[in-house]
C-alpha cells in the first residue's frame, strides 16, 4: 500500500544498500499491481509497519514514497500492493518494473498498525480498503496474530469484484499455509465487499457496522471495549469515519507509545503518488 506525499522522503543521493532487486510482478487490475524484491538482510520490522521505496526521477534524484509491507516478518522477501496512477509521480513510473530491475529501499520500518499498540483482547478487526489491504496482508500471515486472538475479522471494500482479488487469493492460499493454516481455518474471518459492482456481500464497512449487518451475519455480539480490538487502513476520509463508528463501540484510538483498542495508519492516502 503507499502511503501519502507527506511521508515523502527527501531528495539525497543514492546509496549502494537501498537498491534492492524486483523478482515478481503481478497486475491484478488496470489499477492494481503486487510486487516482490530482495530483501536487505539486516532489514527487521513488524508484521503492519512500512518502508520507503522508490525510482530515480529525470534529474537522478531519488523518488520515494512509505509502502506497506504486504509480506510477512518470516518471508524471505518483501512484498508490496499498488495503485496505478497514471500521472503519480512514483507510480506512473512503478507500474512497469519488471523482474531484474532494481528500486530503492530505505530499511527503516515504521508505523501505527502493529500488535504492540493495542491492548490485548478477544478478537481483532481488520479494516481496509482499496490498497489498504496490504498491512493486513502481512498480519494476516503472521502467527502472532492467532496466538494473540481467539477470532481475527478481514473486512475489505473495494468499487468492484475484481480490485479484491489480490485479497481474495491471499485468504484463499493462506487456510493451507503450513506455518499458520490450521490456526487461519479456525480463526480467520474474511468479508469482502463491493460498493459499486454486485457481489455477495455488499456495503461500506461502515455502513455494516453501524446497522449491525455484520454482527448478525457471522451471529456475533456487537464490538465493545472489552473484546474487541481494530485496525484502519484506507483514505482519510475512510479512516475518520471508521473512527467515528469504532469511537461509537467505546473503543479508543491508541499508539505504540499508548496501547489501546484501535490504531489508524494516519500516513495513508494517494492518489497523486
């Protein structure tokens, strides 16, 4: 997922250890790409945190932007989800690497939706979307997230079906993952929905908190302070609704420096990346 201009690094020359190598692409969409590139071996960070990747620009200056790191703490490589803009200044030029050529990696990860800023509970949400869903990406596959949960709920919303395919293969793959399958098949929850496109479940996640919709479909209780526990990922003006309604349940906004029942990625937003 990149994150907004604000977290743009500035320009300085490149160095030797931030050029990493692109070893997959996949397009899901017009609008949508994942990647995959080396990973620096000293590169530590936490399942839900994000680096600064990049390209050179025209004057041979550095290009960068925060991403999300959709893969996992245990991967051997990174992995990132992407939107297209045709006339962003990073990702009208990301959108064509290919495998073999190199980008720019800042390894220093960072970020809010991580399982040390909020305070332990009984089952934790996930609340994305569009490219949002790529720190759930890497929290989805991490083992910490079962051991610490009793039930883990994937919401994703995008306009149409085929923006949350990269979503929907993930959840799918992930039930026979060796590390964490058996514990996703118990636990795991995913609900995706469509807001523009019919699908089978359909609404804003927003929408679907408030009437209750998805506490009657899964025969759940409704969120409280108590149990549950949220993450955010998606446009700033998806983030303050969502807050709005998770703040309705009771629930708290926390950091990591203050634990409480949910966190917001307050870097995100781009459509002019």
């Amino acid at each position: 997922m990149p994150l907004s201009d604000s977290a743009t690094a500035p320009a300085k020359s490149v160095t030797l250890p931030d050029a990493q190598t692109v070893t997959a692409v996949r397009h899901w969409t017009d609008q949508l790409f994942s990647f995959r590139v080396t990973r620096p071996r000293t590169l530590r960070f936490r399942s839900g945190e994000f680096v600064m990747i990049g390209l050179m620009d025209d004057r041979g200056k550095p290009l960068l932007r925060a991403y999300s790191i959709a893969s996992p703490t245990w991967d051997e490589e990174l992995e990132f989800y992407s939107i297209k803009v045709p006339d962003g200044p990073l990702t009208s030029r990301l959108q064509h690497i290919q495998p073999g050529d190199q980008i720019i990696l800042r390894p220093k990860p960072v970020g809010t939706l991580v399982h040390d800023a909020l305070l332990p509970g009984k089952r934790l949400w996930f609340l994305a979307t569009g490219t949002g869903l790529a720190p759930f990406a890497s929290l989805m596959r991490e083992p910490e997230t079962y051991e610490k949960y009793e039930e883990v709920y994937m919401l994703h919303t995008c306009r149409g079906v085929a923006e949350l395919a990269y979503g929907k293969e993930l959840v799918d793959k992930l039930r026979d993952d060796p590390l964490v399958g058996e514990m996703a098949r118990d636990k795991l929850r995913y609900y995706p929905t469509t807001t523009r496109e019919p699908s089978p479940h359909m609404g804003r996640i927003t929408d679907n908190l408030n009437s209750g919709k998805i506490f009657n479909y899964y025969d759940i209780a409704p969120m409280n302070p108590r149990d549950d526990r949220a993450m955010v990922c998606g446009s700033m003006a998806f983030n303050i609704d969502v807050k709005e309604v998770l703040e309705g349940f009771g629930l708290r906004e926390g950091a990591n420096s203050d634990p409480k029942e949910y966190v917001v990625e307050k870097a995100f937003v781009g459509d002019g990346i």
